[in-house]
C-alpha cells in the first residue's frame, strides 16, 4: 500500500504556474461574495439612514418591536410616539424600521368556507 500512495506523489506534477491563476479563485469568489452580500447590505442600510434622517413631526412609524405610532416630538437620538390618545413613549430613532403606510394585505379567503356556507 505504502508503495502505491509513494508512486502516486512521485507521478503526481510539480506544483507550479503563474501566481495570477492561483488567485484567479480567490478573486472571483471575493467579487461574488461583493456583488451578492456587502453591496446590498451596505445599500439597504443607507437606505435606512436617510429614511431615519428624513423623519418629521407627524409621520406614522413602525418600530422594532412592533409598534406603531404617530411621531410627536424629535430630539437628536431620540423620538417620541404617541401610539394612542395620550399614551407617548420615547424610543431611540434606530429603532424606527420605517414609515408606516398602513398597508396590510387583505386575509386570504378560504374557498372550503365559502362552499360549506
């Protein structure tokens, strides 16, 4: 067995090339992990500073955890929702993930349902 494995490495070719196509590999996955990963990301959350820089006394957020409310007030780091007749609450302004427009799908029907009536 030893003697088979030896022949095997003294046939095998001598590691060699150019340099460039050792890091041709490399390269391309690199470029593909840009175009697939770090550039949407980094466009999303850029995105997401200039919503948070572009809110205004008035606007309807959502936040983090869920909750929606109306802003009432904007200091530098920080906003406050009223989220019902008289009910304010502070948050930290990278807790807004986005405006809300109120749109929410419709619940799909079920057509069994419909049949049984």
């Amino acid at each position: 067995m030893t003697q088979f494995l030896n022949g095997l490495a003294q046939s095998a070719p001598a590691a060699g090339g150019s340099p460039l196509t050792q890091f041709v590999p490399l390269i391309a996955i690199f470029a593909i992990f840009y175009f697939l990963v770090l550039r949407p990301q980094s466009k999303k959350a850029k995105d997401h500073q200039k919503m948070l820089s572009e809110l205004k006394k008035g606007d309807d957020v959502s936040t983090q955890g869920g909750i929606i409310g109306r802003i009432t007030g904007i200091k530098d780091n920080e906003v406050t929702l009223q989220v019902q007749e008289g009910v304010r609450v502070r948050f930290l302004r990278s807790a807004i993930t986005g405006v809300y427009t109120g749109d929410v799908p419709a619940p799909k029907s079920d057509k069994s349902d419909a049949k049984a009536s």
